[in-house]
C-alpha cells in the first residue's frame, strides 16, 4: 500500500491543481478547451502513436490480453443490457450509465501504470489501449443510440477518432518494420512527455462537483460497480486465463479507472444525460483516489 500511494498521489495532485487552478481563475477560462482540444487530437494521439510503433506487437501477451479485454466487456455489456431491460432506461440515460461503467480515464491509466512498472508497463497499456479504445468507444456510441443495431452512422464517429487512428497508425507502422523518421522518435517522445500531466490538469479542471446533487443512489450504485465491481470482474477474469501477474494488474487496473472526461462531450453530442454524466465523471474520479490504491491492493 505504501509503495502504491507513492506511486499515485502525485497523479491526484496534479487533478486537484487543475481543479483549484480552474476554480481560481489563475487562468483564462478559455485556456482549458483548448489544452482538451490539444491534448486530445495531437499531444495523446503522439503518446499512443509512438507507444504501438515501439511496441513488440508478437508479444505472447497479446493473445491472452485481447481475450481477457473481449471477455470482460462482453459481460459488463450483458449485464448492461439486462439492467436496460429491466428498469427501462431511455438511450440518453442508458448512455451516460454505460459509459460510467465502460469508459476510463486513459491519462490516469497510463501515469498509474508509467509510476508502477515503467516502459515494460507502457508497453502492456498500449496493447491494451488498442484493445479498448475502439471496442469502448463503439459501445459507447451504441448506447446513447436509440437505433436497435449497429450501422453505419454509428461507426463513423469511432473510425474518425483520433486516439483510434493513432492507434491504427503506430500499429501499422510497427507491422511495417520500418524505422521512424530520423528525430522523430525524439519529437513524439517530447509530445508524449506533455499529454499525461497536461491531461490530468484537464481532468481536475472538469470536474463539476455541483453535479453531484440530486442523483446521489444512482451515482453510489454506478461508482461501486465501476471501481468495485468491474475490477473484482477483471481479477476474475486475469485468474481463469491464467494471466502473468504484470499482465493482470496492467488488465485490473484498466477495469478500476474512473470514467473518462471526454465521456460528457459525446453525452451531449449525442443528446445524452449531461447531468448524470457529469455526475459520474466528477464522483468516479473524487472516490478513485480511495478506490484504486484498495484494489490494487486486494487483488494484487
């Protein structure tokens, strides 16, 4: 536990200093749209670029790790679907619950995982965020869709993602074998070096803590599930695959992060509960700071 708390409170400070920071007006309000806009369309989509086209993609790791991802969310999905039916949720307030209990927080991941085990670790998130960002993504679309399949108006949000295509693009750029152009590999190193504390400042500066109100026994049951429940599924999961022990607390954490931020612009674009969203946002990622050190702990 110690050595966990060593690892992560720095990464909670910096999401209190971007709330304190945004609260205080230290700077423009208009600053914090913009470092979003800049982390997620070049700073982050770097990051992961460069972590795929380093990556060793014949990592025996794989196989087991895109089972372990498919399995998981196959269940979580199911379960989804059967609370749906059971309690009647429209798309928009469907929407935001699967993405409370499908979505995480990919900047919190990936400086969690950098604190604890280094470039090995980072090697294993980006297999995993290859994984999951375009499966979460598409579930994420489906569910604040009222259509009662999948077509083509919903993939086109996902294949123009551009976290999805970085992770397309360092793919097939690291299948290729070809090298990265000279001082390249230095630039995006520079650019990636920039996403994860830019984005936690990011993080801190959304969170909304007035949204809490009014929502209370829908926002405990969701947070319990996603930074509970999710990773107990995950450890599951990790034991009967028989996974290595990096490999599974790289998968259980993964599946105890909090929601992601950008989870409310694709709640509002898509004419969702913002309200809720928010909610769940701001109260996943207050609670995470508790939730993440006791997992980890527990299910090592």
């Amino acid at each position: 536990m110690p050595a966990l708390l060593l690892a992560l409170w720095p990464l909670f400070a910096l999401i209190v200093g971007g709330y304190l920071l945004r609260r205080q007006n230290f700077l423009a309000e208009d600053f914090w749209p913009g470092a979003e806009r800049l982390n997620y369309f070049i700073l982050f989509p770097a990051l992961l670029f460069h972590s795929l086209a380093e990556a060793p993609l014949d990592n025996p790791a794989l196989p087991r790790l895109s089972a372990a991802v498919l399995l998981g969310l196959v269940l979580a999905w199911t379960a989804l679907q059967l609370g749906r039916r059971l309690y009647g949720w429209p798309a928009a307030r469907f929407g935001a619950l699967a993405q409370g209990l499908l979505r995480f927080n990919t900047y919190l991941g990936l400086a969690a995982i950098g604190s604890l085990f280094g470039p090995s670790g980072l090697a294993l998130a980006a297999l995993m965020l290859a994984l999951l960002v375009p499966a979460v993504n598409l579930l994420s679309v489906w569910a604040l869709s009222n259509e009662p399949g999948l077509s083509v108006r919903l993939l086109l949000p996902i294949l123009r993602n551009p976290l999805i295509l970085a992770c397309l693009a360092g793919a097939l750029l690291n299948l290729t074998g070809l090298p990265l152009p000279t001082g390249s590999d230095r630039l995006l190193s520079l650019l990636a070096a920039a996403s994860l504390p830019l984005g936690l400042l990011c993080v801190g500066a959304a969170l909304q803590p007035r949204e809490l109100a009014g929502e209370l026994p829908t926002l405990a049951w969701n947070c319990a599930l996603r930074l509970l429940a999710m990773p107990l599924l995950a450890w599951i999961v990790a034991r009967l695959l028989a996974l290595p022990a990096q490999e599974s607390t790289v998968l259980i954490l993964f599946f105890a992060l909090p929601t992601a931020p950008s989870a409310y612009v694709l709640t509002r674009q898509l004419g969702g509960d913002g309200h809720l969203m928010a909610g769940l946002i701001t109260s996943q990622t207050l609670l995470a700071a508790a939730s993440l050190p006791l997992v980890l702990t527990l299910l090592p």
